[in-house]
C-alpha cells in the first residue's frame, strides 16, 4: 500500500537543492547538501565529490522512501485493530 504522501508528492532531485562545494586545507573536495542531514561527500576531486553526492542522495531518498512505506502500513494496521476494540465500560 502506498501512502496518500508518496502518491501525491512529486519526487526530488538532487537538481531540487542547493550543493556546496568547497576544497579542505588538505586539498580535498566537499559537496554537501545543508538541506540535509548527513547528505555529504568528501573525495580527491572536484568531480568524484559531486558524483559521490549524488549516490548518497539516492540512498537517503531511498531510506525516506522507505519509511514512508513501513509508516503507512503501520498506521493503517493501526486503525484496523483500533476499529475491532470494544468500547470502554462506563463507570457507575
């Protein structure tokens, strides 16, 4: 079951944000993502960061995606076990 957010929401990409590239004292290269936690890549080169970005891009989408998933699920499990309960006793 897909959620009404994933069916709803038109996916990202990395084109969607904002990428900051800039070079370590030590000469190596950073491209990061601010937008997202943990969404960084430290490599040699200019180009192998940014190509390293993309690929850890992918796999935080994936992970949220994921989630998304195993959150509608567990919420419509929820609702259907909450619907068989009986009312509570009143007090008398």
């Amino acid at each position: 079951m897909v959620s009404w957010y994933a069916r709803h929401v038109t996916r990202r990409t990395l084109d969607h944000y904002k990428i900051v590239l800039y070079r370590q004292d030590d000469g190596a290269w950073v491209a990061e993502v601010p937008a997202i936690s943990g969404c960084y890549a430290l490599m040699p080169t200019r180009t192998e960061a940014l190509s390293e970005l993309g690929r850890v891009f992918d796999m935080i989408a994936a992970e949220y995606a994921e989630r998304a998933v195993e959150s509608s699920a567990s919420r419509s499990k929820n609702s259907r076990t909450s619907a068989r309960r009986p009312p509570p006793i009143a007090a008398v």
